[in-house]
C-alpha cells in the first residue's frame, strides 16, 4: 500500500508553506453514454444526475506570515469555484516556481487529471509518467490515487498509443480493489479488453462461425463448430490444425461435445463417438456409439479414470476399466442426458 498522500501532503505542509488545502478529485462524467471500441470510455458515475466536475475541497488553513501566496492562494481559489480551466492555469504557474518534490507531485497528478478529463491524453500521459517514476521511489500518495493514475496509463496506452505491451505492463501494477466505485466500470473494462482476444475462423482454419464446444488442454484450445469441423489452436505459437478428412482426422464435420483427459481428446456428435490419442495423432471411431449403433452424443464428462457419456435416447454411459456399460439404476430422468456436472461426492 502507498502511504499517505496527495490531499494529506498537501495539508501536512500548510502550516509551514502557503500552498491549496487538501483537495480530493472526484470526476464524474455524463451519464448514459456507451463505451466504443478503440476510445477510452465515459466515466460511469456513481449518481446519474451529475454531469460535470467537482471539485471538493477540505480545510483551508492560513498560510504563515511571510510565504509566498500568489498561486496558491489562485489555485483555492479556483478550485473552490469549481473552474476547471483557471484551475489548469495556475497549477502550471505553481509548478514553474515550487521546488518542494511532494508539493510538485500533488500539483502534477492534479493537472494531469484535469488534462485527462479534457481528452489531452498524451499531455496526461506525459505528467502521469513523469511523477510514476516518485510514486514507485520515496514519495507517497494514498493508493486510490496511484492506482487510479496507473488505471489511465494503461487506457491510454491501450485506447490512444495503440500500445498493448506498455498497457499490459501497467495494468500489471493495477490493484482493481483500491480504486473509487466510480473507476471500476472502467476497470473491468480495461480488463476485458486485453485479457480476452478475438480468436477468428479464418484464423482456425474453420470455415464456420458456430462454435458448439470448447475445451482447454495446456497451451492448446479445441474448438469444435456445428458443420465445420473440429480445430487445435496453439496459444503460444498461434498455429492451428484442422481435423476434416483423412486417416488421422475426425469425420463428421460435427462436433457436440469435447472432454480433455491426460492422453486422449474424446469428441462427440450426433453421429458418433470419437477419440483422439494425443501419443501417436491418431483418430479412433468407438463402435459402440456409431455404425449400427449411431447415437447423438451430448455430453461429456471425465471424472477421476471414469468418462460418462450423456445421449439423446439412449440414457447415459459409463466407460471404466476399459469397458462401456449403460446406466439403467437412479433417478435418471430419462434417456435424454444434456448437461453432466461433478459435484463431488
């Protein structure tokens, strides 16, 4: 946690240096406005009603006789006022005469905001990467503050550099839970945005949009689609393999269902069951659900060194010790099995 800062410093060194009392930043924007893609989104804010920036100021102690005035007193001024641009103005006076390091850093984050609220987002970017360098070193703000200066680096980085890496880098230093309620829409979003990537069928090999199962095995993702085929995608060197036709490739093109277990892939349709051996790439169709005995495999579930199959008409099944047999006792509701769950013993 960061120790105490930017409203504190500030009134900590009032009674020895004249300078604006403890000001806290509350930024609420207009409300009902949608996030686009590629911009950094509208702060969502806590109270609908309020559709500008306030600015809350707290205490105003009386500077010592003697210190020098001029701008701070223009400052509190200004923010008592509510004025975004005199605000502006004399901070970056202040900043061109005050030489004390905590009260430059308080000044700094203060108009780095003020230039983030007016969408000068590199000019934000320039004064928030400035003071990161003192917020990592020996000067200290309350950590709702860093953090929410760390929460715009990675939006800029991401929304206005076009920088993913350097946002990446950021968002890495982002404690989510020390943030004000009104940043954690934008959190999440953030969030959403460079965790989750878009994994196209062009991408895949995979000449349809439907994906109609998923499974997770290490590094790779199988995808199964309704009609066109079943792929594995490599996450770490994004190579894709499609299985359609051949000796070593799954036939139908449909895929329901898929279950990971440590040496094989099993895969279902409504057509059959099928097996992938992950030691030799080979494709095994399991008699016992196609052929003569076609069925429509639903589901899939591996629990421990037992795999159940759940159908559509012919109940659930059972493979252990090398051996399928059809579960006829319980309280099955029927022969039409569309969902199997582990809920533990």
């Amino acid at each position: 946690m960061k120790p105490s800062g930017v409203g504190e410093v500030l009134a900590q060194r009032a009674n020895r240096r004249a300078i604006f009392p403890l000001i806290t930043l509350l930024i609420l924007s207009c409300a009902g406005r949608s996030v686009k893609e590629n911009r950094i989104p509208e702060i969502i804010p806590e109270n609908p009603s309020e559709k500008t920036l306030y600015i809350i100021t707290e205490a105003n102690p009386s500077p010592p006789p003697g210190a020098d005035t001029r701008y701070s007193a223009k400052v509190r001024e200004a923010l008592a006022a509510k004025d975004q641009h005199r605000t502006q103005y004399y901070l970056i006076q202040l900043l061109a005469e005050e030489t004390e390091p905590h009260i430059r850093l308080e000044a700094s984050l203060l108009l780095a905001d003020i230039y983030y609220l007016k969408r000068r987002y590199e000019d934000a970017f320039a004064l928030y990467t400035r003071v990161l360098p003192l917020l990592d070193g020996y000067l200290t703000v309350p950590e709702e503050d860093y953090n929410k200066a760390i929460l715009r680096l990675a939006e800029i980085s991401l929304f206005n550099r076009k920088d993913e890496e350097l946002a990446q880098e950021y968002y890495s230093k982002l404690n989510p839970n020390a943030l004000a309620d009104i940043y954690n829409e934008r959190s999440k979003y953030l969030e959403r945005k460079l965790l989750l990537k878009e994994i196209s069928p062009a991408l895949l090999g995979l000449s349809d949009n439907n994906i109609s199962a998923i499974e997770v095995d290490g590094d790779d993702l199988w995808i199964g689609t309704w009609n066109g085929g079943l792929a594995r995608y490599s996450l770490s060197n994004k190579e894709a393999r499609v299985f359609r036709t051949g000796g070593k490739s799954l036939t139908p093109n449909s895929v329901r269902s898929i279950e990971i277990t440590p040496d094989r892939v099993w895969v279902g349709s409504y057509q059959k069951l099928s097996v992938y051996s992950k030691v030799d790439s080979s494709w095994k169709i399991i008699p016992e659900f196609s052929g003569a005995n076609s069925t429509r495999i639903e589901t899939i579930k591996a629990i421990d060194d037992t795999l159940y199959i759940g159908t559509l008409g012919r109940g659930l099944w059972r493979l252990k010790n090398n051996s399928w047999e059809r579960l006829n006792t319980g309280p099955l509701p029927g022969d039409f099995i569309n969902c199997l769950e582990n809920i533990g013993s």
